[in-house]
C-alpha cells in the first residue's frame, strides 16, 4: 500500500470533540473499498477515531481533525494484489486544527489556475496525491492558497477543496462525477443554498465563466467555505468576499454547530 499509493484514506473535523458528518466519511470511505476491492479493516474505525481524540486530549479543542488511513496491506512488491489476500493496514493521527480569524477569513484568500494532471478517479480519496501536492505548492509559490484544478477547458475543483463559483447570481458547482471528490462539506454547502433560496446550478464550469464570476469560493473539511478574492493575481468581481460566500459560511458554521451540539461561533 505504501509502496504504491495503494489505499484510502479520510480526514474528518471534530468540534469540541464531536466529529461533523463522520457517517458521511465512512460511508464514501466504504465506496472507497469497494471500487479498489480492498478488504475493510475489521476495526471500529468510528470508534478509533474517538479514540485519538481522548488519547490526544483534544476533546475541548474548538477544531481537532482525524485523518485515517487504509492501504492494501504488507506483501512483496508486486503489480498485481497480494495472493493471498493480506490485511489492509491502517494508520491513524490526530491535531488541532487552527481556522481562520475573522479578520483573515474577511480579507479573503487567493488562488491560481493549473492543469488538472490527475488520473480519472478523483472521486475516491486515495493517497495517490502527488499531482495534489504539486499544485498546492505551485500555488504558495505564487502567494496563493489554492490551486483550482482546470481540464478540458472546464474549471473542476480545488488542489484540496471542491469549487463553487457565481455568475449572474447563480451559484454553480461541477456535478459530483468521476473528475471531483464528492465533498462532504460541499454536499453541506448545496443543502444551504437550497435552504436560502440561493439560484444554484450543478453543471460543468468553462474556464471563461471566471472571468465573469463576481464569487469564487472552495469548500472542504479545513477549509470549511474559503472566499477568493483574487484569482491569478486578479481581483474576483470587486475583490471582496461576495454575499454569498458570507451567507453560506455563517450558515455552515450553524449547521455545525446544531449538528455538533455548540453554540454558533460569532
């Protein structure tokens, strides 16, 4: 598994040491198993999870994270699987997690566009992340936060994150296909903006429609919802965070709260 980037793996964030959606994780986790025909863990991941967080002593953190990893398993190197099947092996850590002040979050964030060089299943979570990393760097080598992954002429998803962008006042994601990970916290993110009435349309993004959006914003387990105010060293719309990104942040940070049983962060 290690040798060939061979396995799965989740990071789920707890908030004062309740984890916010960890079914979700697990179940795209499982999917995860049974599209690379691993054998699950006969652990209670679940329950390894919460497990950390006390050993850790990280149950009153305001924001911990859990990430958990389940490759193949331990054999001789081989292009093939193991025959016999092994056990998969499973490694686990847990930290604080530091979000954003309010100040940086309201400043807003940049990002810069590179190719997608991903292979064709970047709906499961597999810890084949070198082109990930790749563009993640080439974009704190530009004083950016975010690599925003385009392809085929089409704006996908973020080095870490999912893409939301809106133009003329419609809120637009890619569809949840074979070319993005079906965020968890974008998953979040669609049931707000039906809640608020918010116009959003799942479709496929031309790279032009950025130049023409007046919000661009990722979404992820860190990065919760992070406006871009600057793409490519351009302003966004008017170069500040837009009325949706701020709608949809304070919503999420409700939903988490109601779902992790706190009290809303001002």
């Amino acid at each position: 598994g290690f040798i060939f980037g061979d396995g799965l793996y989740e990071v789920t964030p707890f908030y004062r040491g309740a984890p916010f959606r960890l079914d979700a994780h697990m179940i795209r986790m499982q999917k995860g198993f049974r599209e690379l025909r691993i054998r699950p863990p006969e652990d209670d991941l679940p329950a390894l999870q919460f497990e950390l967080m006390r050993r850790n002593g990280l149950e009153d953190e305001e924001m911990a994270i859990v990430y958990l990893q389940v490759t193949r398993g331990t054999a001789p190197r081989a292009h093939t699987f193991p025959d016999p099947e092994v056990a998969p092996s499973v490694y686990a850590w847990a930290r604080p997690f530091r979000r954003p002040s309010a100040e940086e979050w309201s400043a807003g964030f940049g990002a810069i566009r590179v190719p997608d060089r991903r292979w064709a299943r970047a709906d499961l979570k597999t810890v084949q992340l070198l082109p990930n990393v790749m563009a993640q760097q080439e974009a704190k080598e530009a004083g950016a936060t975010d690599a925003l992954f385009v392809r085929d002429g089409l704006a996908l998803e973020g080095g870490q994150t999912n893409l939301f962008v809106v133009v003329d006042g419609v809120l637009l994601t890619h569809p949840a296909s074979n070319q993005i990970l079906h965020g968890i916290s974008r998953a979040a993110v669609l049931e707000l903006a039906a809640e608020h009435g918010i116009p959003t349309e799942i479709r496929p993004i031309p790279e032009s429609e950025l130049e023409r959006a007046s919000e661009v914003f990722f979404t992820g387990t860190t990065a919760e919802v992070r406006p871009t105010v600057r793409l490519d060293g351009k302003p966004v719309g008017d170069g500040q965070v837009g009325p949706v990104a701020r709608k949809l942040h304070a919503g999420f940070q409700k939903k988490v709260a109601e779902e992790c049983g706190l009290h809303a962060r001002v």
